[in-house]
C-alpha cells in the first residue's frame, strides 16, 4: 500500500516571502500521479497542483511549483510571493494509474498548516 | 469548470435518527464517486468508492450498513448514515471523476452533528 508522508504539521511565513512545503511518499509503482490540495478555513478542497511521474519536468502553475524527485520519492510544494490568501491547510496526496476502481483513490498525507503573517 | 454539489452543508440531528447526504455532479457525468470522513485537525480518509450502478467498494474498517451508499445515476450518489449517533458526527467530503483515473472534483461537504 501507498504512504503518503507530511513531516511538518505547521509552517509559517511572511507574506511576500517564500515556502517550501514537504511531502515524500512510498510506493513500488512507477507510473502515478502526485498532488497538492489546499483546504482553506471554508473546508473546501482545491487542487493546487499535479505531477505526472512520467514527466521529469516539475509542475509549475503560476505562484506555485513543485520540486519533484522521483528516486527519492519527494515532491514538496513551493510557494512564491506568499499571499494572506494562501493560509489554509495543504495536504500532499498520491494516485495510482493502475486499472481497477479502487486503485485510483487518493492517498493523503496528514497535511500541514500553513500560516501566512502580514 | 466541473462542479460538484453536496447538499446539505450542515445538519443536525438527534441520537438514532438516519441521515442522507447528496452529491451531484452539475455540468458532467461521473462514472465513480468518492467519499470522505474528516476529522477536526486531520486529513481525509476515504470511506468508500462508488461506481454508477454497481455496489461501492468499501475501506477496510467501514461499516457497509452502517453507511449506506448509492450511486444510481452518472450525477447522483447518496450516503445515508444509519442510526445516526454522536460519534459519526464529522465533516464528510464527496468526490466526483468523468472516469476513475480522471481527477477528482470535490464538493463543498458536509458537516454532521448528531446529538
């Protein structure tokens, strides 16, 4: 089974300025799929960002970009010109592409706390 | 966009009572559905997965009658929580996907308190 591992239950930052977030993952598949979720306070679930493990180039989507490393099973979150509105609870999550129903359920990481300081 | 809808977002209840949650798929067809328990402070844990017109695939450790789940329709799937108590009170999240190795769209969930 797949393990989705966050080692930091909160981080902070100062708007503006930059953060990395971590997330590493175990697995023996080699074709999978890797995301970033943010739940802010609303609960609501928000894809941040996905990487495709087949893709050696690092996912980037505007202030967000991650740092993919496929033999070290890490795929942390950086986040750039951090923003009030980023506060919110980040989770790390994975999925496989096998076939079969239930093999494409997320796997999520226990999640981090990101505040943002004005 | 793809929207998913769960309704209701906040219920309470009494001790005993049942509860149906919905999640509606708005603007697409969802051959599987997924559905999530929350705790305060935690991350997601999935319940069960369900695909249009077949029995949804339940975790290890769920209880099958105790959360019932249905999944009738390609924009409708149920969770109804049986004799309802104070434990099962928690913040449920559905996920909807056009196909199983599509992503996942989230509804809003829904939070229940039973008393």
């Amino acid at each position: 089974a797949q393990t989705v591992t966050q080692s930091q239950p909160e981080m902070s930052v100062q708007e503006a300025e930059t953060v990395t977030l971590s997330c590493t993952y175990d697995t023996s598949e080699s074709d999978y799929y890797l995301f970033w979720y943010k739940q802010p306070p609303s609960r609501q679930m928000i894809l941040v960002i996905r990487q495709e493990a087949y893709k050696q180039q690092n996912a980037t989507e505007n202030r967000f970009s991650v740092n993919f490393q496929k033999a070290a099973k890490s795929f942390s979150l950086k986040i750039s010109d951090s923003q009030l509105g980023d506060a919110a609870m980040y989770f790390c999550a994975y999925r496989s592409l096998n076939s079969g129903g239930s093999n494409y359920k997320l796997t999520f990481g226990k999640g981090t706390l990101l505040t943002v300081n004005p | 966009g793809a929207v998913v809808s769960q309704h209701p977002s906040w219920v309470i209840c009494k001790s005993g009572t049942s509860v149906k949650i919905e999640c509606r798929s708005l603007d697409f067809q969802a051959t599987t559905m997924f559905w999530y328990r929350q705790f305060p402070k935690q991350s997601l844990m999935l319940m069960a997965t369900s695909n249009e017109g077949s029995k949804a695939t339940y975790e290890q450790g769920v209880e099958k009658d105790k959360f019932l789940i249905n999944h009738a329709s390609l924009t409708l799937s149920t969770l109804t929580v049986t004799s309802a108590h104070p434990e099962d009170s928690s913040f449920y999240i559905c996920s909807a996907t056009r196909q199983p190795n599509q992503p996942q769209h989230f509804g809003d969930g829904t939070r229940l308190s039973i008393l």
